[in-house]
C-alpha cells in the first residue's frame, strides 16, 4: 500500500484490530505486572502481621509465666515454712513424749 492510495473501511477495522490486539497485550503485560508486586507486598505484609501477632503472644505468654513462677516460687516458700514448722513442732513433741517416758520409766523401777 503506497502512502497516497485510499484507505479503506476494510484497512480501518484491520487497523482498529491490530491496535486492540497491542492495547490489550499491553495491558495484560501492566496486570501481570502490578498483580505480581501486589501479591509480593502482601505476602510481606501478612508475613509481618503474623510475626507480630507472634511476638505479641510470646509476650503475653512471657508475662503470664513470670506471675506464675512468682507464685509458684511464693507456694513451695510457705510449704518449706510449714514443713520447717511442723518438724519443729514434732521435734518439740518427740522431745516432750520423750521426757515424761524417761520419768515414767525411771520412776517405776
């Protein structure tokens, strides 16, 4: 096709084809493109939430044993305290029975 002939409607609607094939060729390219990066920036992001929420449960966890083992410390303190207390107060008995069965003893005889 020389420059001067006429165009005609049959070249138009060729022309309007091949043009929307490109523009839509393009376009996809674009798509892909913006899908692909936005599909990675919320795979980051997510990946950052989830860390976060982990570390934030973590903490919690964290908090959570330390009053435990404060009171857990507090518990086996008071049973160290009674057991201290009652082998005393077994001893002071054990002592005392001990006493009153050596007068008996030695009273009899």
């Amino acid at each position: 096709m020389a420059a001067n002939d006429p165009i005609t409607k049959k070249d138009l609607l060729d022309l309007e084809t091949r043009l929307e094939a490109k523009i839509d060729a393009k376009m996809d390219a674009k798509i892909d493109g913006l899908e692909k990066r936005l599909v990675s920036t919320l795979t980051d992001v997510i990946e950052e939430k989830v860390r976060d929420a982990q570390t934030e449960i973590l903490r919690g966890f964290e908090r959570f044993q330390t009053g435990l083992n404060i009171r857990i410390r507090k518990t086996e303190s008071d049973i160290t305290n009674i057991n201290a207390s009652t082998t005393l107060r077994l001893d002071n008995l054990e002592e005392r029975i001990f006493e009153v069965e050596k007068k008996l003893f030695t009273g009899n005889r």
